[in-house]
C-alpha cells in the first residue's frame, strides 16, 4: 500500500528583504506537490494592497536548464484554484504590525496524492526548487509596507512511498509569454506543441481597469484555420469559467480611509461584504468596478473616517485576474488536447486597452522517457 508523508524541504528559513533562494530537492520518491509558504510581518502603521503573492516574484522549479514549473506567486496562486477547485490558504491583512501569509502549493498530477502523474525525481540530475522575493516590490519596506528582516520561508515536499508502478508523467507548468497590452489589435501567440495541454491560464491585470476592457476576445487556432476550439468573447470564456467552477471568497482585513482606493484581486467580482472592527462606525460600498473598491467608512454622525481597520470579504470569479481556458477535463487526459499532433497552435489575444500586465500560462502533460 502506499504511503503518503509531508518532508520539510524548509522550515521557518529568515528571508533577506528581496532575494532568490534556491533549495535542492532532495528526497528520491515521488513528489505529488511542493507547497511553498511565505510569512511577512506588516510595519507599525499599515500595508495596504501588498498581499504575499505579489511580493512572490518568481518560483521554479529546474534540473539544470530544464524548467518544470515557473511563474510567480499570483499566477500560481490561481493555478492551483483552476486545477483543483480550492483556493489555497492566504491570509491578506493590511492592519498595522500584524503578519500575513500564503501558501502556493506546485501541483504535479491532477489532484494530490495521484499515483499516475508526480514529480519523480529518479528521473532527473540535479532537481532543484528557486524561489525569488521582493518585500518592496509594492511599497518600500518600513512603517507603511513590510518590516525589514522579518520574512520567513517554509518549503514541504508531499511524498508518495510503496506505489505500485513509478508515475508515468507529471504536469509541467510555466508562464509561456508574457506581454503589456496595446490598445486594439491582436497579440499573436506562438503555442509549443511538445505536449498535450491540460489547461491554459490568461492573466490581465492594470490597476483600475476591468479585464474586459484590456482583452475582449480569444481564438485559439490550430493549423492554420482549420481547427478552432476557441473563439470567443472574454466575458463569455468568464461565464463558463464561474459554471464551472462556481465563486471564489478572498477575506482581507482591510486598513484605510474613507473612500480610499482598493484593489479587488478577482478579475470579476460579484459581491462584497465589509463590516468595520471599531465599534459605532459602518461602511457602505461607493465603488465597486474596475478591478477596485471604495468604502465610505462613517462614525454615527455620518462624518467620514480615516486609519478604519474593516473586515472585508470578496466574491466573484477569476482571482488574481486569472482567466482558466479548458482544453480538456484535468481528471482525463484522453480529452486533453494533444499538442504533438498538430504542427502550429496559436492564441489570437485581442486586445481593447493599453497598458495592463499580461501572462499567459501554459499545464502541460509531461511524460517520462523510458530508460
């Protein structure tokens, strides 16, 4: 029977304010998941709109020159929501002097502990796992960001002992293009055809603007034409994503002002529920569109506070704007689509808005070669 165990790769290691840490990969069974947690401890004052994933600059995974998994901690993040329903564990908090967290957990099979498909490292030279932070990448680090010195990473590798047969292949994703959109006009996105695809994850993110607005449509094209699994309307690839995957909550412990900008971090919320922790004060919601919210924060006289400390909770689709493109169903790989028998595959990208950060992920079904 096989046996399942967690194995500190890291434990509570004391980051630098911004760095690459690289750790070897050092057990010989079959890896299902190496789950990465960053801690951070906020400034005295506050640290708004800086949640882990966005300080998370880079994580990898390599063998040498072989890259088996690279992207950073927001797409990651939304990654393992697209390929297993759960959004995994974070802790967003602005207030000042309080900690936040995030774990971003690196799937290799189609759900934890699958025999079929894992990381195996037997089958590599010198696996290693590289993850890069900056604790300044949105505010500098002090009294209204992160408090310098304080970061902490921890690393668990989730081991498969006594299968039955050595796994067959394992999900290999990595950010395959990456571009600042234009404001009209197509971006043409050369596709490898290497492997087959199990999913195909776009993010598109600017601050205060909606992703409808910066991408308004899709095609995926194969062999010049003559396949076209995909061409459609962003908010319409949205709507099928929120069919099948229903919502998604964010809970953040909000910090700032009386109708203060906020971002949202769901490309499509739908609803949001706020109640202030200091007593006789209430919130009111005065914007909720482009990506962004305000809160009209009130004392019982109706005057307008600053410095409010209010638990906010986010529903909607798409976190991290992070827009899943099914190309098969993740538990069966006879539906996925199958790469190497095509000889082009290209994403047609267009684009209604200039100036927003896009990404564009691709999971792959990597297998093993024989020995």
């Amino acid at each position: 029977m096989p046996r399942y165990r967690d194995v500190y790769l890291e434990q509570g290691k004391t980051l630098a304010d911004s760095g690459t840490h690289t750790i070897d990969i050092s057990p010989i069974d079959p890896i299902s998941e190496l789950l990465v947690n960053i801690w951070a401890k906020n400034g005295a004052t506050s640290n708004k709109d800086a949640p882990i994933p966005r300080i998370i600059t880079k994580i990898e995974v390599i063998d040498g020159a072989d890259v088996l998994f690279s992207m950073d901690g927001r797409t990651a993040h939304a990654l393992y929501y697209y390929m297993t329903g759960n959004r995994p564990q974070i802790a967003i908090r602005e207030e000042g002097g309080l900690s936040q967290s995030c774990n971003i957990p690196l799937l290799f099979g189609r759900w934890l502990w699958d025999p079929q498909f894992a990381l195996d490292p037997t089958r590599f030279r010198n696996l290693q796992l590289k993850v890069s932070w900056n604790l300044a990448a949105v505010r500098a680090v002090g009294a209204t960001g992160f408090l310098t010195g304080n970061a902490q990473l921890s690393v668990i590798a989730k081991v498969m002992e006594g299968l039955e047969t050595p796994p067959a292949a394992f999900m290999m994703s990595k950010n395959h293009y990456s571009w600042t959109t234009a404001a009209s006009g197509d971006e043409r996105i050369a596709l490898p055809t290497d492997y087959p695809y199990a999913l195909i994850m776009l993010r598109a993110w600017e601050s205060g603007v909606s992703i409808t607005d910066s991408i308004t449509n899709l095609k995926l094209n194969i062999d010049f034409d003559k396949v076209i699994p995909i061409d459609m309307e962003l908010g319409d690839i949205i709507n099928r994503v929120e069919d099948h995957y229903g919502s998604v909550d964010l809970p953040i412990l909000f910090e700032g002002d009386s109708s203060e900008n906020h971002e949202l971090w769901m490309g499509d919320a739908s609803d949001l529920q706020a109640t202030v922790v200091e007593a006789d004060r209430y919130a009111g919601l005065l914007l909720f569109s482009g990506g962004r919210y305000q809160l009209g924060i009130y004392n019982n006289l109706g005057v307008a506070q600053t410095a409010q400390t209010v638990n906010v909770r986010i529903i909607g689709q798409c976190p991290w704007n992070c827009v899943a493109i099914p190309v098969g169903i993740i538990s069966d790989p006879a539906t996925y689509l199958m790469a190497p028998e095509h000889g082009d595959i290209k994403l047609v990208v267009t684009q209604g808005n200039a100036g927003a950060e896009a990404d564009l992920i691709i999971t792959q079904l990597r297998g093993y070669v024989a020995a």
